[in-house]
C-alpha cells in the first residue's frame, strides 16, 4: 500500500512571475527580480489566488480533503500553503501549520542561466543556447543546475517515501510547473516525447490543482483532473498564466 491520492497545486503567481512576463515583453535580457529564487515571495495577485484556494478547501467535502501536506522550502510555495490554510502531515514542520517542508518539491535549478531570458541566453552564453536546442528541455542541464531528468530522479525518491510515510492517504503537494509536470511524466509514465509535447502546448496556471488517483494505493497513478482553477473563478479570483520559453524539442 501507499498514498491514493496526489493533488499537486502550484504555487499563486509570484513576482518572479510578474519580472519574467514583463522583461520578456520588453525583450530585455535580464530579469528584474533581486533575490534568490527561493526567497521570491507572491505577488498581491497570488495572494488573492492562495485566498481563493482556502475558500474552496473550506467548502469541499472531506473526501476530498488532503490527509496531509507536503511542501516546497521555496517562499513562494510556503506563502501558498499558508493563505490557503493547508494543514496536515508530519516530520518538518512550519511555524503553526502542520505541513512538512520537503527540497525534493523546489523548482528547477538553472545555474548559470539564472534571472536571463531566452534573449538573455543566446546573447551571454550563444554556445549553452545551441547545446540547449540540441538535447532539449528533457535532458538539457545547464552549468550548475538541472535538467528535467535530474529532477525527476529527486521527485522518483520523494514518491517512494510518500508511499512508507502516507499509506492510505490522500497527499497535497505544494510545488511548481516544472514539478507538476515531472510529477505527470512519472506517474503516468509518459515518454520524453509526451511529456515535451504537453510543455510545449500547455502552461501550469498559478494556483492550479492536478489530481492524480489510485484508490488501492498501488499500481498506475490514473489523472484525474489537470490545471483545473474552476476554484479561482468561483469567487472571481484572477486567473494568471506565465509562459515559459515553448521552444522545448530537440533539434
């Protein structure tokens, strides 16, 4: 036996969020934001998005409510979890919330190509752009960070002690595009081609829920809703949508 149920919400929009948009929109080739990824905090917009998120949990009935939850360290993530009143769970704790915090959940290290936009890469290191366009998304590693199979290897361990510490539970996991995406890729067991294809075509809205099943907690994962933000619209909350670079296919 092992969880049944992984509900995997991204974080509300930040304002990593808002500089990226923006420096992309200007065609400037550095992002305008000057703190550690982890330390970027929600935008006024994703607080309204994590609040939103709290009144639908407040009104879902307990079957649908998580047994426990897990958390990316990042503050975005934590913000997130926070306004949105998610409790449950056990082991590394936040302050007055019972939600463990877990580095497994962060996003996506870019080393290197860290605060750069697409334009800012190809005009600062031309030679990781090329490499980037041979390997694509999946594999590509930049100096100092990840590439997508690295996190998956982090997210492939997590899985395996969900399954021993959350038997029979239903499991909340506060996190990222990149990680829900990942999440999809494993639990589904998607081919590197399937997975890039859905990179390429769709966006992980900011406060999003992605439900993936097993009601024995074994055997395949089954998706049960993906990028769902009905809870969002419901009270009239924005829906924020921050593409990143599509171009995710080798060639």
């Amino acid at each position: 036996m092992g969880a049944v149920e992984l509900v995997l919400i991204r974080h509300g929009e930040s304002e990593g969020n808002v500089a990226a948009s923006a420096a992309q929109e200007a065609g400037a080739e550095v992002i305008d934001v000057r703190l550690r990824d982890a330390d970027v905090p929600l935008s006024p917009t994703g607080r309204e998005q994590a609040l939103a998120l709290k009144e639908w949990l407040a009104t879902a009935p307990p079957s649908e409510s998580p047994d426990a939850v897990w958390c990316s360290p990042y503050l975005r993530a934590r913000q997130t979890a926070e306004l949105a009143g998610l409790q449950g769970g056990s082991g590394l704790l936040m302050e007055s919330a019972g939600i463990r915090i877990d580095e497994r959940l962060r996003d996506r290290e870019l080393g290197v190509l860290d605060m750069l936009t697409a334009r800012g890469v190809e005009a600062r290191f031309p030679a990781e752009a090329r490499r980037r366009e041979w390997l694509g998304k999946f594999y590509y590693r930049p100096p100092g960070g990840e590439s997508w199979t690295d996190v998956a290897l982090r997210l492939r361990s997590l899985l395996a002690e969900l399954d021993h510490v959350e038997d029979g539970h239903s499991v909340a996991l506060v996190c990222h595009d990149a990680v829900v995406m990942l999440f999809r890729y494993i639990c589904e067991g998607l081919t590197e081609e399937g997975l890039l294809a859905l990179a390429a075509s769709t966006t992980i809205l900011n406060c999003s829920v992605t439900r993936l099943v097993r009601p024995f907690g074994s055997g395949p994962w089954k998706l049960e809703s993906f990028n769902e933000v009905a809870h969002l619209k419901a009270v009239g909350a924005p829906v924020t949508e921050h593409r990143g670079d599509t171009d995710v296919l080798p060639h």
